[in-house]
C-alpha cells in the first residue's frame, strides 16, 4: 500500500479550499484519508497572503513511514520550510508544448 501525502479539494465552485490529508494512493482525491495534516487556502486575503497550515511532528512522521508528498504538496512543504526547497522547472524551450519537445528530442536521438 504506497501512502501518499496530497491535497483534497472543498470549497465551492470558483473558490477552492484544500486540506493536506495522507491517504492510499488507490482512494479517490475527495475519498477517504488517514489522517488530515493541515489546510491550503489558494485565494490570498486581502493583505495578498495564501494560508498554509500543517502540523510539522505529523507530516515528518509520515514521511519516516514512507508517506510520498505530491509534487503540489512538496512544493508548499518547501514553501513552510518542512521539506527543502524544490528547484526551479527551467525549459530549454520556453513556450513549447512539452510533446513538440518530446518529438524534438526523439528526432535528434534517432541521428
């Protein structure tokens, strides 16, 4: 059973609300959890600041147990400080749809 940390959608049409929940990776994104972590507001209030909330001793005990963070997730982790920072995505081709770069690639492994 891989146990994945990820974010599960509330909130109303236009104005999503997300809490952070551990949960089987085969259970439906708004399904059953284990355990709930904390909260992620995406709309910023009117001081222009997102809220993000998680209990820390909770999420580096599911991460010792083999929890995996969604890349969503992590990058909010890194946002708090609970995980390193992830890198920045840097694009050879700004721009480009990522399947245009993908045959490109294979265009030039084939000569």
């Amino acid at each position: 059973m891989v146990v994945r940390i990820r974010l599960q959608r509330f909130g109303r049409k236009h104005l999503p609300f997300y809490r952070i929940v551990v949960a089987d990776s085969r259970a439906p994104r708004d399904g059953r959890f284990i355990e709930n972590l904390g909260t992620y507001n995406p709309i910023p209030s009117k001081d222009m600041v997102k809220e993000i909330t998680a209990n820390g001793e909770r999420v580096k005990y599911w991460m010792t147990c083999g929890a995996q963070p969604s890349d969503r997730v992590a990058w909010l982790f890194g946002k708090i400080g609970l995980l390193p920072p992830s890198p920045p995505r840097i694009s050879e081709f700004p721009g480009v749809p990522r399947s245009l770069v993908k045959a490109m690639k294979a265009e030039t492994t084939k000569k």
